[in-house]
C-alpha cells in the first residue's frame, strides 16, 4: 500500500489503525470523565433538575423498601443528598478504605456508623460489609456511611467538611 508516495507495509498500517482507535477511545473516555465528574459511570453524574424535583415528594427511595434499608435522597436548598429513613445526613470518611472502615474508638462516638441489622441485598450504589467488631455497615459505592453525632434533626448538614475529611454523600 502507498500513502504520499511511501510504500507502507500492512503492519504499519494495522498499527495506525491501532494507534488512531486509541487516540478515539481517549478522547471518548476523557469526555465521559469530565462529563460525569471524574466518574467514568455515565448516570451518576446525573442530577434531577428542581423542576423535576418539584414534582415528586421530597424523600425519594433509591432502593426498594422490602430491602428494609430504604436509603433517601432529600433535596435542599442546597444539594441532594443521601440520608437514612428518618431524614438525618449520611457522611463518608477520605480516610477508609472501599469496604473498610477506618473510624473506630472515639471516632466511633462523634461519627456513629450507619450498621444494618442483618446482611440484606442491596443493589444500585449501595452496599454492605462486615467491620472489624462483626457489626455489618451500609456503604455507597463502596465507602462506608456515617451520622455525625451534632446532627440534632433531620436536614442537618452539620459535619460536611469536617477536617477536611468528611463529607455528605452528594447525589
């Protein structure tokens, strides 16, 4: 084959084929990434519009009840975000690990760990593990999920920031 006159052999062009595929799936993958907030799922960086949510109560389910642990969104004025049944805020921690929880102790006291009763199927984002004491943790997208003891009433948001390193978990 000739291209601008040079001859090139079949593996010169299988591997600039090779290299242009690669270039696309760069630039496809990098546009997923900044897209969806750094996340290369293409739904979760989706958020609900305030029309949309003026439409529909205000504790949305994100997992079936007969779960028994109906994790709810709650729309602010300022962001959606995860909480329990009764409405208080759920944290993460940057310190744990995926499925491991690295607030124990005193820790433990000020950011309570928000424990299932049993090992119940979850599905979507949300999860379960076992801690190191045997007591069985939700998580979300691996993280595990924390109250913070401050929060008095459902709605408040009073440990987002925390050191820097707790957080609500944004929807």
């Amino acid at each position: 084959m000739e291209y601008g006159g040079k001859k090139k052999s079949v593996w010169q062009w299988v591997l600039i084929y090779i290299v242009i595929g690669l270039v696309i799936y760069g630039i496809i993958y990098y546009y997923f990434m900044m897209k969806n907030n750094g996340t290369t799922n293409m739904y979760q960086g989706a958020t609900p519009t305030q029309e949309m949510m003026a439409t529909v109560t205000p504790m949305v389910s994100i997992v079936p009840a007969a779960t028994n642990v109906t994790m709810e969104k709650t729309n602010s004025a300022k962001v959606s975000y995860l909480t329990d049944l009764k409405g208080m805020t759920l944290y993460t921690f940057d310190n744990d690990q995926p499925s491991v929880s690295n607030c124990s102790g005193s820790c433990m006291t000020i950011w309570p760990p928000y424990k299932a009763t049993s090992k119940t199927t979850t599905q979507s984002y949300m999860g379960i593990f076992t801690r190191q004491d045997g007591s069985i943790q939700y998580s979300w997208m691996g993280k595990p999920l924390y109250h913070y003891s401050k929060d008095a009433k459902a709605g408040d948001m009073l440990g987002d920031g925390v050191g820097g390193i707790w957080h609500i978990v944004k929807l």
